[in-house]
C-alpha cells in the first residue's frame, strides 16, 4: 500500500491534534454525557471537559456515537 | 440507594416491586432512544434493539454505582445504550473483513518503492512521506503498524479489537502511541503539523495522488 497525499495529509491532521496525555474511549464516555449538555445548552465548556474534546476529534467511532446522541437529545429537547 | 439518582433511585432501590418498575421506565426510554437514533440504519430492526436495550441494562446496572450526577441519569444511560449499539453495528458490517487479509494485501511498502514524487511536489511532502515511512518501519511494533493500517482503511476500532481479541481501549492506545511516534520524529525534522497543513492547500503544490 503506497501512502498516498491523502494518507499523509490525513496522518499530519491527527498529528495536529495528538496530545501526549488523552482520554481512552471509555473514559470519554465517562464525560461525554456532561460534555453534551453543556455543548446543548451552549455553554462554554468546562476545562476538565477539553481532553473529551480532543478526543472526539480523533477517534471517529466516539465522534460518531457522539454526534449521534446529540442529535437526538436536541431533537427530543425541542420535542 | 445512589441519591445522585434522583427520581430514578428505585432502580437501586431494595423493594423489588419499585425496582422492576423503575427497570420497565428505563428500557422503554432506551427502546424509544435507540429506535429514534438508529432505526433507520441498515441491519437495524426491532430485535436488533431489544438485544441493545437488554445488554444496556445490564451494563447500566453494574455501573450504576458509578454515576456522579454531572447529567441528566437519561443522558448517562443512553450515551452507554449508543456505544453499546452501535459497536455492535459497526462490527455487524465489518466482520467480513479480516485484519489478516488486509496486512497481507495492504502492507505499508518499503521506504524505497514507496516514494514516488511528482515533480512539482512540495518537498515538504516528500520529506513527511519519507520520515512517515521510515518511522512506520522502524519505530511502530506490529500492532501498533496494524492499527494505523486498519485506521488508514477506516476500519473501526471496535472490529480491530474483536480481532486482535484485545478491548477498544487498548486499540486506541496502540493508535495513540503510534501518533505519538509518528508526530515526535516529524517534530525532530523541524516541522509542525500546521506547517505541513500549510504545504498541502492547492496553491502549494498540484496533487498527484
Ligand atoms: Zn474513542
């Protein structure tokens, strides 16, 4: 498998976003339901809460479960 | 009783009739939560939920102790309930696919075959694409190459783990000390991943892939 531009780009993208300290995926699941309502209620989030965020940005599977639960805690807050 | 709980107290609650009805409030909340978040996603139906639901309150009961009241308790159940699901999702769509077949088909080749540039390319490229490789070979150990391989294909992290038969969590710390590594020697060359995002804008250099 060559590594193609978009591979290389794709591996600089996560390395702007590595932390020498991060959340695993069960950890964040630990935050995410603090994390959420916050980001709902448009409030700034909480400092404890920015390694969840960091995370998110790295791991598609939790972005994916997050995005999903967002969704549907909106939809159910605005009925 | 876990106060923290509030109204959903009853299900730590020693009275067995209170208990079981405060079980039947909260799996017809993750039934209503799971069908309006996933039901229209292929291989989803309502079996495939109630399995969800069930596995949910179980994993939701052993952890109960461990909600610290810093949300709504539904938020809390659900975002598990969502993990639970669509793990089980995800890997129902990959498990056809074997992290085998994709090492032997897709392995990382050799530095030396591998660069190829175009002319016009940037050389801040070429260089990242050279420290990437020779990091990749020399640096990552097997699983650590095999994670990032499977990540390069978008292969979900919970399908490596099944596979490797290791949890997601340590996938992701095997991904995350790759980074890592990955990041430090890039580091050592003098750039920064902005830099190199810089590199790669259109006007920079004309693309080849
Ligand atoms: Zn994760």
């Amino acid at each position: 498998m060559k590594l193609t531009n978009e591979h290389i780009k794709g591996l600089v993208e996560c390395m702007g976003v590595t932390h020498e300290q991060e959340l695993n995926c069960n950890e964040c699941l630990d935050l995410v339901p603090e994390y959420v309502e916050q980001d709902i209620q448009k409030q700034p989030i909480r400092s404890t809460l920015k390694p969840v965020e960091y995370h998110l940005a790295l791991c598609k599977e939790c972005r994916d479960e997050y995005d999903t639960l967002r969704e549907l805690l909106t939809d159910t807050e605005n009925g | 009783m876990n106060q923290l709980l509030g109204d959903w107290n009853k299900l730590s609650s020693p009275d067995s009739t209170a208990r079981d009805l405060a079980l039947s409030e909260l799996r017809l909340t993750l039934v209503r939560s799971l069908t309006k978040a996933l039901g229209q996603r292929a291989g989803v139906n309502e079996a495939f939920i109630e399995d969800m639901v069930q596995l949910s309150l179980l994993r939701i009961l052993d952890k109960l102790d461990t909600f610290q009241g810093r949300s709504a308790f539904t938020t809390w159940a659900i975002a598990i309930a969502l993990r639970i699901a669509m793990s089980e999702l995800r890997r129902k769509h990959w498990n056809n696919v074997s992290l085998d077949e994709l090492q032997q088909t897709n392995e990382l080749i050799p530095q030396d075959k591998a660069s190829q540039p175009s002319p016009d390319e940037a050389s801040e490229i070429k260089e990242t694409r050279e420290i990437l490789l020779e990091t990749i070979h020399s640096q990552l150990n097997e699983r650590q190459r095999l994670v990032l391989l499977a990540d390069l294909n978008a292969m979900p992290h919970d399908e490596i783990a099944a596979q490797l038969q290791i949890s997601r969590n340590a996938v992701y710390k095997l991904g995350h000390d790759a980074r890592k590594a990955l990041k430090r020697e890039l580091e050592k060359a003098g750039y920064s991943a902005s830099q190199l995002l810089a590199a790669f804008q259109p006007n920079s250099f004309t693309a080849s892939v």
